[in-house]
C-alpha cells in the first residue's frame, strides 16, 4: 500500500519512528510528510532513512509533479501521528496551509489519526468539537492513551503505541474479512513450563507471538476466540486479549494446558496449537528448592507428556477443524519431516516453521508452510507473524470450504 504519514510539532514524533519502521517492515511504501514544527523534535534524514523514500515539508518542492496533491491523491491510507490539537483544529476547518494540509484536503482515502496532547487541552470544547467533526467525516480517532504525559502530568493525551495505530489504520484501509463470523476458535501459545522445584523449570524459547497473531486474526475476522496461554514474552499479549471476543487462559505445564485445551475444543470449530510443548517433564518435582548438599543434581528423571493435539484429533467432534504447528530447525528432510508429523498427529493442517538459534522463536518475523490433504503444500508465507497469521487462516478457511 502507498501509505502517507503525517507528522505534527508533538513530543511523541518519536514514537512514529517506530511506526513508520514497522509500516516498511510490512512491505509498504511509506511516504512521511513532517510538519515545520515537528521537525525540532525529528529531522528529515530520520523520515527518510525510517521510510526509506525522499521526504519533503514544503508545497513548492517538487511543483512541476504537483507534489502538494500527489501525494494525497496516490495514498491508500492516511496516517497522522502524533496529530496535536492545532492540528486537529486545521483538519476540522480544512486548512492547506502546508504540505500536509493540502495532502489531506487532495485525498479519497481512509484517514486514520493518533491524537497527542495535555489532557486540559484533548478534554477542551474545541478539540472535542473538532474530533467530532472528523468523525463525522469517517476519520478514525486512534487514542489518545491514557498514562504519563511529558512534564509529569498523567490522563489521556498520550499517543496510542505505533503498533496499536498501525493495526487500527491497517485495519481501517483493508478490513479483514469476516469469514470467521460466529465461530469459536482455540488457539494455545507460548512455552509449557515444567517445574522441578520451587524455583527451577525446563522450558523453551517460545514468545508466543505467534499464536497471538493468530488469535487476533481469527477475532478481527469475527471468531469468538479462545487464547490458551503458556509463558510468553512480556507484552506479546497486551493487544489481543484486550479484542472483545477474545478470552484468555493462563497456564504452566503441559498437562494444564492440555486440560484447557480440551475443555475449551468441546465447543470449538477450529482448534490451532501453536504453543511449544514440553515433551517430557520431570518424575519428581521437589517440593523445596533442590540444594547440592542434597545429592548431585547432574541427572533429572523425565517422563513423557501426552501428545495434546494428536489426543485432540483423535477426540475432535463432527466438522472440527484441527491444526498443528511444527518448529523444525532447517535441514533438506524440512518437509518430508513435517509430513510424516502430520500423518502422526492425524491433524488437518500442519504448519511448519523454520527454526534455530536466530530465526522463528521470538523473531518478529516468520517464515511458514502449510501442509494439508494428500501432503499437500497448501499455503507458503513469509514476513511478519500478523502477515503469516492472515495467510494460516486463508489456508484454514479454504481446507473448510472444500470439506
Ligand atoms: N504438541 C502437543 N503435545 C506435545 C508436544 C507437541 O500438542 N506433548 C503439539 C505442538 O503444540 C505442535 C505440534 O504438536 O502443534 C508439533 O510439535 P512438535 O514439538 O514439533 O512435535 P513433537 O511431537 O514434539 O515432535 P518432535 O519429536 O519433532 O519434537
């Protein structure tokens, strides 16, 4: 998409470093349009290094291309972060009174924007006034946040997360489709912990990033979702669980998880694994923290922990869908592997992933094949994890339509 970003005079045009960054990472064309007065706090070479396109202020640059309309009239979407009051004061009366003014006048395309001020002055009559006119005119208001405001102050005023502002506007430009609606989907993510002690656990690198993309995807497409949570990394979950339609569960060990798996597949449609399951866990967990004067710690007894999703296939209920995920490191038998793990597991879906010391666990990008009937490859995907989560559920809701 060709997506402008404007910039006005707030503090937290630092913060739109990071959104643009995240734009480019999903393979947009990002073209910045900086304010004058937003340019004391970010300068130009940032926006064009960050955006990865040249980027001008003024509507007499560029005048033989028309550049004070072509920008607003090529745009998909229109992004404005941190847009402060004097800003929404122009937008609301329609000012061109620079680059960015006559860009939002000359385009058709969706507007979103992410508010950034003193709480006196987003809670003033006039700003209130102004917001409700962009509204009316299909604006979308992304925030302002509520928390710490430059100077020490707190209340809302704070510019939403880019991360927020880029799924809201993404959002706004090419709504999901709602081919979900009225389903109930069960996703498991992150890492099973297994204790050994008081303090000590075997587990994995797993972020449950992933399988959070992947709840969020199914609950923007109208699903009810289910999100069942092993250990993840921090803030991994902050914008799913706060979706309406998603409820989430926490737990530890391989057998909790199975438990909420399978108490939450007695009603599900779907049901994705997604969560890195420990395969064994230890015979004996010690109820106080386990000490070298006791006796050497070198060997741990494991046993096996049962095979949740091969246990949920066996057991899946009429229509039910169920998918499974496979983190394989990388080698030449990658897929002849995968295959065999599906066959296995007697799932609908596998998908496998590639991972190692630098690639698939926490990284904020994947790389996916999913494989289905026959040993199929019926979906391939690359780039970040929302971008894979999208391409997994064509894949799911396709294999469903030709049941
Ligand atoms: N899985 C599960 N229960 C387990 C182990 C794995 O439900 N005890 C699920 C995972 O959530 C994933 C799929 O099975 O969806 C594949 O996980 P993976 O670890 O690749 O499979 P394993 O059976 O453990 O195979 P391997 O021997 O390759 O580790």
């Amino acid at each position: 998409m060709f997506i402008v970003v404007g910039v006005t005079g707030g503090i937290a045009a630092y913060k739109s470093v990071q959104l643009v960054r995240l734009l480019v990472q999903r393979g947009h064309d990002v073209h910045v349009i900086p304010t004058q007065d937003s340019l004391r706090f970010i300068g130009l070479t940032t926006w064009e290094a960050a955006s990865r396109n040249p980027v001008t202020t003024s509507v007499h640059d560029d005048v033989a291309r028309v550049r004070h309309v072509a920008l607003g009239q090529s745009a998909d979407l229109v992004i404005v972060a941190p847009a402060t009051a004097n800003t929404l004061a122009a937008m609301a009366a329609g000012l061109a009174s620079d680059l960015l003014g006559t860009t939002l006048l000359a385009t058709t395309a969706p507007v979103a924007v992410a508010p950034a001020m003193h709480t006196e002055m987003w809670r003033h009559p006039a700003t209130t006034a102004n917001v409700a006119t962009l509204r009316e005119r299909g604006v979308l208001i992304v925030g302002p946040a509520d928390g710490p405001l430059t100077g020490g102050d707190s209340g809302p005023g704070r510019m939403s997360e880019p991360e927020d502002i880029v799924a809201a506007a993404l959002e706004l430009a090419s709504p999901a489709p709602a081919d979900l609606d009225g389903l109930h989907v069960v996703v498991s993510t992150g890492g099973t912990r297994e204790p050994l002690d008081p303090v000590r656990f075997l587990g994995n690198r797993s972020s449950g990033r992933q399988g959070a993309e992947i709840a969020a995807e199914a609950a923007r497409r109208g699903a009810t979702v289910t999100l069942v949570a092993a250990s993840v990394d921090a803030g991994v979950l902050d914008t799913v669980t706060a979706h309406p339609r998603v409820t989430t569960r926490h737990v530890e060990t391989a057998a909790q998880l199975g438990e909420a798996m399978t108490d939450a597949a007695a009603s599900a449609d779907v049901v994705i694994m997604v969560a890195a399951v420990a395969d064994y866990r230890a015979a004996r967990v010690s109820e106080h923290k386990l000490r070298k004067e006791d006796g050497p710690l070198a060997t741990i007894d494991l046993v096996p922990n049962e095979d949740i999703l091969a246990g949920l296939a066996a057991s899946r209920r009429d229509g039910q869908m169920i998918v499974g995920f496979a983190a394989e490191t990388a080698d030449e038998d990658l897929l002849a592997r995968a295959r065999r793990k599906r066959e296995r597991k007697g799932v609908d879906l596998l998908v496998v992933n590639e991972v190692g010391w630098d690639a698939g666990f926490g990284a904020g990008e994947n790389t996916v094949a999913v494989i289905g009937d026959g040993e199929a490859v019926v979906a391939e995907a690359s780039g970040p994890k929302s971008t894979v989560a999208r391409a997994v559920w064509d894949a799911i809701v396709a294999a469903r339509a030709a049941d």
